[in-house]
C-alpha cells in the first residue's frame, strides 16, 4: 500500500459522506438513542477527536462505539480485535461492508471515524470535522449533566479560524511531510509545521486553552497530534527539528490536556504505532515498531492551572470508562 506519490505533494483526499445526523432529521437520519454505532482505531488521529468528544460529553449510553484494530490493508480497516473477528453490534468483519451497504459503488476511502445506522448497516457519514461539532450541538438531549461547552457560540468564529491553522499546519501538515514526493515538498511542510507550533507555544504561553479559559474543540483537535508526536511524527514522518519533549510551552500544554478525564485515557500508543510503521510500508519498509519513546515524564506537573482558566468551566469532569472501552493497561502511556 502506497501513500507517497513520487515527484509531487502530498494531497489528502477530503471527499467524504456528508449526510448528517440531527435533531430534526433533515437529511434523513435523526438523533436517536442507540440507533447508531461511531466506529473507531485508537491508532487513528482523526478518529481519536470523536473519541475524546464522545466521552467528554458523556455519550457512551447513546451512542454506542466498535473499534478496529490498528492495521488495515487496502480494502478497509477490520474488526479483529473482536471475538470471530466481528463487531458485535453490526455484525461485520470489515468497516468496507457498512460502506457498501449505503453505496455498492462507493468509490472513495474507507475512513475512520464513521458513524453507522445500526437497523440499515450504512455508512451515514465520515466527515471526520463535521462529527466531532454535531456530538456538541445536535446530541445535546443526550449529553451528561456537566458537560463542557466544546464549541461554544460565542467563540466559534475563534475556534474555526485557530482549527483551519491547525489542520493546515499540523494536522494535515506532519502528514505533507511524512508523505511529501520531492525534498521541496517536504521542506515546505517541514517549514510550515514547526512555524505554526512555534506561534501556537507562544500563544499558549499566555493563556491556558487555546480559544478562551476553558477545554474546546480546538484543544481536542490539536492534542490528538500532539499525542503522537514523539512516538511517530518526530521520526517516522521526519519532524525533527524539535521533539514536543523539547518545547517547553507546547509539552507542558500536552501534559495539562494529557492529564484531564477524557484525554490521556483515551491513548493507546501500542495502537498508535502499530498502525502507522506496520501500514506505512513504503517509508518504513522493514515493519519493524519502534519500542520507544519513554512516556513517564507525560505524568510530570505542568503547572498550567497558573495561567487561570478550568478545563470544564462551570461542568464537571467525564467519570469512569466503561469497563469495555478501557485502554489495556500495558498500552496506556
């Protein structure tokens, strides 16, 4: 499986299934209670977001979650984690069945994080950036008592503008390196990268969050890459000017986030690089996983609650996990 495209920029495909899911059914699929399964891979940033939101806003109950396994070939990512190999709500061995399902000619990637129609089988939709906003605003009948507010009214406008930065820069950007066909390329991603997070550690030299005093969906979305920074960006994908260890303001920021119910245990960094040099075979063409890097100063105190600001605002922290969505324990950082 190939990711590089020799002599050219890397490009990712943004084509998604936009339907979505509402509170008045607009497109043809209302919010209701367990009606619908988010499937996941822990090694997947984008899929991590809605994991984290999910559990933030306490939507276990309603909205059920299966999760792959950290490797996928070409035809989809696969339930093997599960007994038989199948997920035990929808009943399939691979995510491309619940695709096919809405599409028998679907023609695009087979992409976590996905949201699924439990009676139908389909595929309703997989646009990852979309997800994560309509968990805040339409699945607020559903919510927990204490909540956070992660995307906000009144600070939308920031929010969206310091996501574009950051999906552009960093999200998006380590993989415009990872993955860049010529050396111009990747200069030009490696540049942008570490110009962002340089800006983003000044920024957040000032302040706690990046949008306001408290957590938003700004801060799940730049964490998600944070996390796995060190452990595969820094080497795998050559961004290595600076390890996030080696950036004081940004890894004491990670480490406030990393910290807070909802974020830290959601890592599994087994997961996390199994997936990225056990798939990438065309940068990393031995499989071999690194055993690296050492995780125990992700523990350290940060020191950030001196800048103000509390993570839930006038909410309350996510409780326990459910005991089937708990991260190994010898796969946690």
């Amino acid at each position: 499986m190939s990711y590089v495209n020799p002599g050219s920029e890397y490009r990712r495909d943004q084509r998604y299934l936009t339907t979505r899911i509402t509170r008045d059914g607009r497109d043809g699929w209302p919010v209701e209670s367990g009606r619908y399964r988010l499937v996941v891979s822990r090694a997947c940033p984008w899929a991590h977001r809605a994991v984290i939101v999910r559990r933030l806003l306490g939507l276990e109950d309603a909205l059920s979650m299966g999760i792959c396994g950290p490797v996928h070939d070409e035809r989809s990512w696969t339930f093997d984690l599960d007994p038989d190999g199948r997920d035990p709500v929808l009943g399939i061995e691979r995510l491309q069945q619940a695709y096919l399902a809405r599409d028998p000619d679907y023609p695009l990637g087979i992409t976590v994080p996905a949201v699924v129609d439990v009676p139908t089988g389909q595929v309703v939709t997989n646009d990852f950036a979309q997800i994560t906003v309509d968990l805040s605003l339409e699945w607020v009948r559903f919510h927990r008592p204490g909540a956070p507010e992660l995307y906000p009214e009144h600070l939308r406008e920031q929010i969206d503008e310091v996501n574009t930065d950051v999906f552009r820069d960093v999200n998006n950007g380590v993989y415009r390196a990872g993955f860049a066909g010529t050396q111009e390329a990747y200069e030009r991603a490696y540049t942008r990268l570490f110009t962002r997070l340089d800006a983003l550690s000044e920024r957040l030299s000032r302040q706690r969050y990046l949008v306001g005093d408290t957590l938003t969906e700004a801060d799940v979305r730049l964490f998600t890459t944070l996390a796995r920074f060190d452990a595969v960006y820094h080497g795998h994908f050559k961004c290595n000017r600076s390890k996030l260890s080696e950036l004081p303001v940004l890894f004491a920021y990670f480490r406030d986030l990393f910290q807070t119910p909802g974020f830290g245990d959601t890592v599994d960094l087994v997961h996390v690089k199994e997936h990225y040099y056990r798939v990438h075979r065309d940068i990393n063409p031995t499989g071999v996983v690194p055993l690296g890097p050492d995780t125990s100063t992700w523990w350290a105190p940060h020191h950030r609650e001196e800048l103000g600001g509390r993570p839930f605002g006038e909410g309350t922290p996510p409780g326990p996990l459910p005991a089937t969505e708990v991260v190994p324990e010898d796969h946690r950082p």
